[in-house]
C-alpha cells in the first residue's frame, strides 16, 4: 500500500506524518498542489509528478491542501477516487467541500449539536439590527479564518464599523461572546475521540486561544468531561470528518461547539498531551485501507 499525502511541506502536522510513516513502516509521499501536473491529451487524462503518474501510483490519497486551490484539489481527490482509490476524507467525492463556518453550524444545529448564536451578514445596513440581537461585547469572524485570523472582539458600534470595511460582502459573521477564562479541543479520528484533550487559555492580552498566535495548552483527561466525548463524536460524523478537531466553549453549564476542523495542524496538541495523534491517524487510514481495498491490490 502507497499513500499520497496532499498537504504543505512546511506544516508541522505534514512532517509528523512523514515521520510516523518512517517509524511504523507505512509507505507514505507527501506533496504540494504546485507538484501535479493535470493533463488531457488524445481522449486520456492523468495526474503527473515528474515521470510519476500519481494514480497508477499510490493507493490513498490524503487531502489536506485547499485553499485558494480549492477546485484543483477535489479534482485530484475525484480522479482518485474513479480510479478506486480511497480517499480521505470520503465526503469530499461525493458531498463536495465546503469551507464556511456557517454551513458547518447549520448542519449541527440541525443535527441537535448546541452552536453559539450566529448570523452571517450579507447587507452592511442590517449591521447594527443584527448587533443588536447578538449584544456587546460580540464576536466577529471570518466565515473562512483559519488559526485564530480574522477573528475579532467588538465591544461597540465603533469597533464594528471600523472592521467591517476591510472584508468583501458576506465574508463575516457576528457570533455571541461567550466569556471564560478557558475552551477546550477534543480530536476525533473516524468519529473517535482521543482519551485525552486538551484545555486552551489565551496569550495574554488577547481572547483567543489558538497556538499559533501563542495561546497555551494544558493537558486532560477526556474522563473530566463527561459530555465531550458524544459532541466531538457527533460532531464529526454530522459532518463526515474523518480526521477533525473538535473546540467547545462552555456557556455556563452547556458545552457549545466553537469549530470543526477539518485539517488541524495539531503541534500545540502533541506538545500538550504526549499523544502520538500522527500515528494515530496513519494507523485509522490503514485499517480504512484493508477493510475497504479490493482484493488484489498492492499491500
């Protein structure tokens, strides 16, 4: 079995997946969307890395690149996928991918899973209406961020105002404020949490507690928090990510899903907790591999 990994080299989720395949004896590549070359030529089509024709190639394919070559991406994850290779996350060849956080806390609320207040604005005149409802202090964020980016505390009509000229139209959403001095990440792998998680608290002077803007990370026991496990886990599955990372904030007594993340860069997770999570999930796609190959095919 070959695995192709689509994903940016300099990602530290990418080299810990290079060396968990090192370790435990899985045949894996990585490469960049900017290494495939499409072609059409004479009735044929195909994918190229050099000499390399990458479905002959390797058996799955891992997609963890998309933005901003969104279309380019699920291209190669659907000629895999005619060609009978696995692909992961499944739902990207036959749901399409969406990258909006507002679509995502649609299916969930519609699926029961608890979601903060939120509305996507669309008409800047219906701003102050909907500030109104949401209440100071809010949240307002970019429906595609990533990282903690675009994500910003409005305390005031001032403040909003003075954000919302920098993004296009229907780029943003108000979000309720939901105070603490701390939120939490359960990760799942084929909508199974990990038995441990982790706690985040922001750097000081700032709201937000993703690591890559300096947020810390504590290490949990899933046990602590006895409803974790079913919302991750529902989480998950509501959107068919067989890889994610679950945030939850609480709003006073109830856990509230802040984000699913489709693709985490888990370095802060792994530095906290010890937990091999790059194993872990090379492990989940070769089982994926052995339950689902047909026989024949290369071991």
């Amino acid at each position: 079995m070959k695995i192709l990994c689509l994903s940016w080299h300099d990602l530290y989720a990418t080299g810990r997946f290079r060396e968990a395949a090192q370790a435990g004896g899985i045949d894996l590549d990585t490469c960049e969307i900017f290494d495939v070359n499409f072609f059409v030529q004479d009735g044929k089509i195909g994918l190229y890395r050099g000499e390399i024709d990458l479905i002959k190639t390797y058996d799955v394919l891992i997609v963890r690149t998309f933005h901003p070559y969104i279309s380019e991406a699920l291209t190669i994850a659907r000629l895999f996928r005619d060609a009978g290779r696995i692909v992961i996350d499944r739902s990207l060849t036959d749901q399409g991918y969406a990258v909006s956080k507002m679509h995502d806390y649609l299916l969930l609320a519609q699926a029961g899973l608890s979601v903060p207040r939120s509305w996507q604005i669309y008409d800047p005149r219906e701003v102050e209406q909907v500030a109104a409802r949401v209440g100071y202090p809010c949240v307002l964020k970019g429906v595609h961020g990533a990282q903690g980016n675009h994500v910003h505390m409005i305390r005031g009509a001032d403040d909003l105002y003075r954000l919302l000229w920098r993004y296009p139209t229907g780029e943003l959403m108000l979000q309720e404020y939901l105070p603490g001095a701390e939120d939490y990440r359960v990760i799942t792998v084929g909508s199974t949490a990990l038995p441990l998680m982790v706690s985040r608290r922001a750097p000081s002077g700032d709201f937000r507690t993703n690591f890559a803007i300096g947020g810390t990370f504590t290490k949990r026991s899933l046990e602590e928090f006895p409803t974790f496990a079913a919302l991750a886990e529902g989480a998950a599955r509501v959107l068919r990510r067989e890889f994610a990372a679950v945030d939850i904030r609480m709003r006073g007594a109830t856990p509230l899903i802040l984000e699913v993340n489709r693709r985490p860069d888990f370095e802060g997770f792994e530095r906290a907790t010890g937990f091999d999570v790059a194993t872990t999930f090379l492990n989940y796609v070769v089982e994926q591999y052995t339950r689902c190959a047909p026989s024949g095919s290369r071991s």
